[in-house]
C-alpha cells in the first residue's frame, strides 16, 4: 500500500521514490501526542498529528487536515455502502475523487492506476490504487488513494485509505501521510488476520514474523 516508482510519470515517480524513502511504517512508529480517530463501524483507528483537524470520526468516511486550507490530509472509509453503481475499486475512487471536484478543488486527474486482487481479512477482495493530481486555490496538489472493495449479499463492503499534499512538499511532507496510512488498524470485519499473517510470513522465511495493517509482512 504505497504509490509506485517506475512508472515512467515524473510526479508519480517522484511522490513513489519519497514514499519509498519513508522505510517501513506501522502503529509501531507513530510518534508521541498523535491523536486517535476511528474510521466506519468496523473496529478500523487511525492515528494523526495532534494538529491537525479530523471530521467524521466514527462515520463510514473519515477526513483530517492539516490545516484550515485543505491543502494536506487523509481520507478513510470502512464499512458497507448500498450507494455505488457496481462493487469496484474504480466505482469508490470515481466517487471519492468526485468529493474534491465538488468540495473546492480542481477536477482530479488520474495519473497512474491500478486494479487487481489482494487477500484481505481472510477473503480476497477487488483492489484499486490510483495517484492522482489537483489544485486548491494557486496550489497544485499530488495524491494517492488505495481501495478494497467486496460485494456481499445485501452491499458493497469498502475499505480505503488516501492522502494528498502540496506537489511542492513532497519531499518534506510524504513521509507524515505514509505513517498516517501505516497506523491505520481494522481489527475486525474486513481487517488483517493478524495471527494467519504472521504464520504466512514466517512460512515465507520474513525473520520478524509479523505484519502490518495491510497484511504485508514486516
């Protein structure tokens, strides 16, 4: 769960080689004073920067902001929703995305994507990661959004988890995003089985034997 380098696009490239700088980041590495927010119905927290501002905690879509400008933050969601055309990756990010254009920033352009499977909370889900750029006011901003989406009998169970930020910051500032995404637990309904995890990666030679949220080995 980060965005990729490689691909050929220097602003992806270059948002992927800061994220990948980062080293590995988990709810083991949240520095002291962040605060803690839970995200839908399903057990999922997430940690922040004591400044910054969050809205929606406990609802099925989750936001913090840096600051009053909107020109950083993170978006959340867990949980199940009735409300999308068809049970894809591709449906949750066009409506995520389609919140900026319609809360003050620019249309997103989508500058890389992906979509393929990833076993999730014991069940193997639709997977989606998307980067992506657009302007609040003057400023140009760079993002990344990764999304899980699982059709069940009666909805369409989501899990994604996002940030953006100043295209001009992102070598100071992708570092805070990626740990906030790293803190991100889901403990139940959707989440990493942490113990089937943990015996997966040991059985695949990882010495640490443990995972973080997104069920990759550490």
């Amino acid at each position: 769960m980060a965005p990729p380098s490689g691909t050929g696009t220097p602003l992806v490239d270059r948002l992927g080689a800061a994220a990948a700088a980062c080293g590995k980041q988990s709810g083991f590495t949240v520095p002291g004073g962040w605060q803690n927010a839970a995200i839908g119905d399903k057990g999922c927290t997430v940690w922040v920067p004591p400044s910054w501002v969050v809205q929606g905690a406990y609802s099925y879509q989750v936001s913090a902001f840096a600051d009053g400008t909107g020109v950083e933050g993170f978006v959340g969601i867990a949980g199940a929703t009735r409300e999308l055309a068809t049970c894809a990756p591709g449906e949750v990010t066009s409506g995520i995305l389609s919140g900026f254009a319609s809360n003050g920033y620019a249309t997103p352009e989508i500058l890389w994507h992906y979509e393929g499977t990833e076993a999730f909370g014991g069940s193997d889900w639709s997977t989606g990661h998307a980067v992506f750029a657009t302007d609040r006011g003057s400023t140009p901003l760079v993002g990344y959004l990764w999304v899980l989406a699982l059709p069940t009998v009666i909805a369409c169970d989501v899990v994604s988890l996002g940030f953006w930020e100043p295209q001009g910051r992102i070598e100071t500032d992708t570092c805070t995003l990626t740990q906030i995404l790293g803190s991100v637990r889901c403990p139940s309904g959707g989440g990493c089985d942490e113990a089937s995890c943990a015996e997966s990666c040991r059985a695949e030679g990882h010495t640490s034997g443990t995972c973080d949220p997104t069920c990759q080995c550490n």
